[in-house]
C-alpha cells in the first residue's frame, strides 16, 4: 500500500512506487464439487516448513522456485506479476492508437503521441548530441546572485535542485492550498547513502562519483573527473543538513508555517523573493518543512564556488532527461542506477519504459484507456460493501479497545464515520487539452509535460482543495489513504482477478483486498494519520493519556521489527516503517472480523483444498506478499522504503493475532505466535 498521499506530494513523482503486491495470478481451477475457486495456487505451499513455522516460507516458497527474478528486474512478486499483466494491457490499447488519429489535445492524442515519441529510438540517435547540446546549453552563471531565477526556471522543467516547491493542502486548514517548501537536491535515493560509512555504502559512493565522471565524458564536458568530485562533495554537504526519512514522517516536524519575511530571514545569501517570480507565486505565508536545512542551505550556497554549483546543475540536468537521450546515455545511466542500486541485470524492454513515461505525466489520460476498456463497474458494488464491512468492524474494535478512553473513542467514531472513499476512477476525468505533445521529439514533450504539471500545481496556491482529485492513475496496482482528504482510494488496476475476484472464495479475497482495504482505513489511525482528525486537519483529538498508551504499543511495534535482520547484519528500520507496520497489523485484524461479521447468519463455509475458511483468510494475505529479492535492491529498500520486506510483512501482524494461531493450532511461543501477554494488539 502506498504512503500516504500527503508525503508524495510532489507533482513530477509517480505516486505508484512502491508496495503494493498482488495474488497469485495462477489460481488453480475448482474440483468439480466446488463452486468457487480457491483463489490461492496450493503448488506453493513448501511443505518442509509448517503454517506456525514461518507462514511465509509456508506459502511462498514453492512460489519463489517457479518465479525466477528476472534479469530486468531487482525483486520479482505476485504485485509485479499483476503489473506486467496490467502493462501487456496497457500495451496493447497504445499499439492500437498508432493506427488511429485523433483531435488535437484529447487524452487518446496526448497519450498516443507522447508513446511514439518515447518508442522512436531512432530519432533519438540521429539526433545524437544535437538534444544533450540542446540541454546542457544556457546553464551557465555569471554571479550566484543568479541562482534563485536559474534555480527556478529548472524547477519548471522538472530538474532537481537544492530546494522543492509544491502546493498541496494545508495540513491544518484542509480545505485550502497552501505552498511547500523542502529539502532536495540529492542525485542517490537518500541522505544517507552519503552518511554512511561501512564498507559497501563507500563503494557506492565510489562509483556514483564514477558514473557521473562517464557522463560528462559523453556529454563532452572537459575535466569531468574534477566535475564529478565537486559534484560529490556538495552532495554530501547537502545530505549532512537533510532531516532523516524517518523525522520526516511527523507531521508536526514538518509543519513549520511562516511568512515569506520569516524564510527569507533563514536564507540571506538566496534572494527568495527572486525564487518566487521564477516560480509564479506570490503569497504571504507558507509551510517550511526543514527551516534547520534553509539556514544550512544559505551557508552552503555562500561557501560554494559558482564553478561547483554550474557542474552540479549540468549533472541534474543530464540525470533527468537521461531517458530522451542517445543509448549510450540511457546505457551508463542503467550501470548505476539498475545494476549498482538495484543489481538488475537487463535494462526493461522500452515499451515498458515509454508506459512508465506516460505514467509520470498523464497517469489519469492512461488509466481513463485502461478503465474505458478492462474495469467491470459491477466490481465497485462488491468492494463499496467490503469497505462498509471493514467501516463497522473497525467501529467494533474501537469499542473494545481496553487503552483507550471514552472521550477518545467518541473522536475516533467521528473520524472512522466520516471516512470517504474512491474505487475505480474519476467521476470527472482533468482536461489537458492545452498541453502541447507532438510525435517528433520525446525531450521536448518531457519538457512540455513538466513545465505545464509545475504551472498547474503552482496555480492551486491560495486556491480552495478540489477533493474530487486523484493521486494514482486508474491502472494502478496500488491503494492510498489521504489524511488531508480523510479518504481511501482504490484504482481499477487493482480491482481485478486474482487479486480481487468475484467468482472466488471470499475467505481469500477479504484476506487480500479486504487486507487492502483495512490497511487504509487504519492510515488514518497509525502513529501519523491519527494526528488527522474527521475534517482532515492536523490536530490533537487524543488525550494525553491515550496518546502515550498508544505511543507505548507503537514502542513495542517499532522494537518488534527492528529486531526482523532482513541481510546478514542489516535490520528493518522499525521506526521508519511504523506508520505501515501499524497498518498491516491493524488492517489485517480488522479485516478479518468483518469477514466473520459478513457470514452472520449464512451457512458455515466449507473445507477447501484441506483449509477451513479462517485460514484461507490468511492465505489471501500471504499470497499478496509472495516476493524476493536481489541484494542490491533490498538493501536500497531498507533505506528507503517506508515498508518492510515483504517477508516480515506477512510473519509480523501475524504473529500479534491470537486469531491466526487460533486458526492453524500454533502454540506460542514461536515465530508466528507470541505469548498471549507479548502480543501487541493496537487496533
């Protein structure tokens, strides 16, 4: 599941990275005295290991042997599978709207054209030097008094920079836009790639400041070994002011409202004022999400030679629009980011890159295609009564809850009722009928979707929140919860067999999208959703008494994962991943008694495949994290992803659920069942 909305907001970032994996996509047909289908392939099973033994080497081992990771990719799951199942869909709508024409500035033009751009290589290489001339041109700077209107201009076109600016909703007044300003500016996924000093993060190091040398070599820039060191060194400078991904997860961190006098106090030697023209905007206050970083900023820009600054900016440039450029570009691009990060072996086949390219951009043009053709509406009933059923369990819980106060309770109803939810796509789809896309020349298009997303995102400054809008393309295999909205959202992509399936056992499918959704529904109640109240404003609802009752189970969740060693020596960030870990746990309990509460009244489900219908619930959840992974990119994961590793995604919650041990017999204590008197139950 992804993070929340509210931590992606930045408008030239896919919302869909990340997390969210799918069911098995080989359910095995019903025998023929069943009538549904068991939703979960029995082939997998390892018998060598039981259920109470390690529930995810149980269910997934045999999964792993019969899927490979590819040489594409750094980790292979059953989310992946549904995603590339998704692609060869979406594949096949772009390959039939070559053969078509469409109106200017219709969502099937922008698509289709912005696709053929992206697949025409050839142009690409005739071109040559001519589109990295064309890019690296005008970058240069006379006095750092510059910065701030050079700085902004590449923020137009979607280049990072030291400084980010977005608009997005107040965090304490959701019902308005306000602008952001944070922390960026980094070429690696995280600060701390340059913090670290063990034996392998300075290898990486090593050879980020290697790859950067090999492109400026191929760019024709002179020096380039003295440019990537320079390069490197500010970085780090950058990295050491950073605030942690971890910190950055409190919401009241980050909350730092100011006037525009009061930030520009932080910066004497960057003209903000000048930033603001460059960018089009013109407000009073605004959110300073890191002011310790704006003050450190300021005396790096002062320390730093203007030579420095202009390598660093052709480096970024270079690195964003790498994608557009010759394949020797594309190639060393790959060596770093896919093999060294990643340690994938084979660069995607380019049709996958072009839908990835289309996704940055008009992700809601391409899921209005894929929506239009392979969504059935019949599914949003289903799935609207499963969020219902997951709505009054939780209620239930809350009720029960032994930590908790009356007075807290009573808010936490109100919060729970007022809940809203999106399934499948937009009532109202955007219209971008003037962004200009053409055929020809997929640097430029880039270009032209970039500056027109920064324009519009601008635009919302100061402007009442549209709660209509949606963060992830209807294709998407993913599900969101927006504490600023107080809503869940399901896209299409997700709602479609074998993750979610009508016809098969709902045992199965309350396991797994009935996990989904109790994932979300519990965002808005983790340790930084629950500091959201119903209207979606960042506000104390909690007593002080509840709140360190629940700070203290989240303690004991944190140390729980933190001590899960996912690489010889390496552990799971218990406190980086806490906000997800409390979800799943939470999702996955609240998940199952709305199963139970949905068979009141209705005959006991029978045996199938030698499972009672209480472990098949678990079994849905276990098959959504059927995964493995390369070394390389579990250790960039462990880094940087707000998850954990999909293996203690499935041992974590359930070793806390007297309902699983209950369901396959386990005694505790083991690695699937604690002690009764050990186990964290939070909601």
């Amino acid at each position: 599941m992804a993070q929340p909305v509210k931590n992606m907001k930045t408008p030239f970032l896919p919302l869909s990275t990340l997390a969210l994996f799918a069911l098995s996509c080989n359910a095995p047909e019903p025998a023929a005295n069943e009538e549904l289908i068991l939703g979960f392939n029995t082939e997998y099973l390892d018998s060598s290991h039981s259920a109470c033994d390690n529930f995810f080497e149980f269910t997934s081992n045999g999964w792993k042997t019969q899927h490979p990771i590819p040489a594409t990719e750094g980790r292979w799951g059953s989310f992946n599978i549904l995603v590339e199942e998704n692609n060869a869909k979406l594949k096949k709508i772009l390959e039939g709207l070559e053969q078509k024409t469409f109106e200017k500035g219709s969502y099937q033009q922008l698509v289709s054209d912005l696709y053929s751009s992206a697949m025409d290589t050839v142009s690409i290489e005739k071109k040559g030097m001519e589109d990295v001339d064309f890019l690296l041109q005008n970058l240069s700077l006379s006095s750092k008094d510059e910065l701030p209107s050079f700085m902004a201009g590449l923020k137009k076109r979607g280049i990072t920079t030291p400084v980010s600016a977005y608009v997005s909703p107040d965090d304490k007044n959701s019902l308005m836009n306000i602008l952001s300003l944070q922390q960026s500016g980094l070429g690696l996924p995280d600060r701390d790639y340059y913090l670290r000093n063990d034996a392998k993060s300075l290898d990486i190091l090593l050879k980020y400041e290697e790859h950067i040398t090999r492109m400026f070599r191929l760019a024709r820039i002179e020096n380039p070994e003295s440019h990537a060191a320079a390069i490197l060194t500010l970085e780090a400078k950058l990295a050491s002011i950073q605030m942690s991904r971890t910190d950055r997860r409190s919401p009241e961190l980050t909350y730092n409202k100011m006037s525009r006098e009061e930030v520009a106090a932080l910066m004497p030697h960057f003209n903000l004022n000048e930033f603001w023209d460059g960018i089009g905007v013109n407000v009073d206050t605004l959110i300073c999400g890191q002011p310790e970083y704006m003050k450190g900023l300021s005396k790096i820009i002062e320390e730093t030679d203007l030579a420095v600054w202009h390598s660093y900016f052709q480096w970024h440039t270079l690195n964003s629009f790498t994608v557009s450029l010759p394949s020797a570009f594309r190639d060393e691009h790959f060596a770093f980011f896919g093999k060294t990060l990643k340690g994938q072996e084979v660069e995607k086949a380019r049709w996958k890159v072009a839908i990835s390219l289309i996704e940055y951009g008009l992700d809601e043009q391409l899921g209005r295609l894929f929506s239009d053709e392979y969504f059935p509406e019949s599914s949003k009933a289903i799935i609207a009564e499963m969020v219902e059923n997951i709505r009054d369990a939780y209620g239930e819980r809350v009720d029960q809850l032994s930590w908790m106060s009356d007075e807290t309770k009573k808010k936490a109803h109100e919060k729970l009722s007022a809940f809203t939810y999106k399934i499948g796509y937009p009532d109202q789809w955007k219209d971008y009928s003037d962004l200009n896309i053409e055929a020809h020349s997929l640097l430029i298009n880039l270009q032209n979707i970039r500056e027109y997303l920064f324009r519009e995102n601008m635009a919302k400054a100061g402007k009442p929140v549209d709660k209509t809008e949606w963060y992830m393309g209807a294709h998407v295999v993913n599900a969101y919860y927006n504490p600023s909205f107080n809503e869940i959202v399901f896209p299409a992509g997700i709602l479609q067999p074998p993750f979610f399936n009508p016809k098969a056992d709902m045992a199965i499918n309350y396991g797994a999208i009935g996990g989904v959704i109790g994932h979300e529904f519990t965002h808005g109640f983790d340790d930084e959703g629950s500091k959201y109240d119903a209207q979606g404003n960042l506000v104390n609802w909690w007593t002080e008494e509840d709140r360190a009752r629940f700070d203290t189970l989240s303690k004991r969740l944190v140390n729980q994962y933190s001590g899960y060693e996912a690489l010889p020596g390496e552990f799971v960030n218990g406190r980086m991943t806490l906000g997800e870990n409390i979800a799943d746990l939470g999702g996955l309990t609240i998940s199952f008694h709305a199963y139970m509460k949905s068979l009141e009244g209705k005959p006991m489900p029978a045996v199938l495949h030698g499972f009672t219908h209480e472990q098949r619930f678990f079994l849905g959840w276990a098959g959504v994290w059927q995964v493995h992974y390369k070394e390389e990119t579990l250790r960039d994961r462990l880094i940087t992803d707000y998850h954990s590793p999909g293996n203690f995604r499935v041992i974590g919650p359930m070793s806390n659920m007297p309902e699983f041990g209950r369901a396959f017999g386990c005694s505790a204590p083991s690695l699937m069942q604690k002690p009764k008197e050990e186990q964290i139950i939070i909601w």
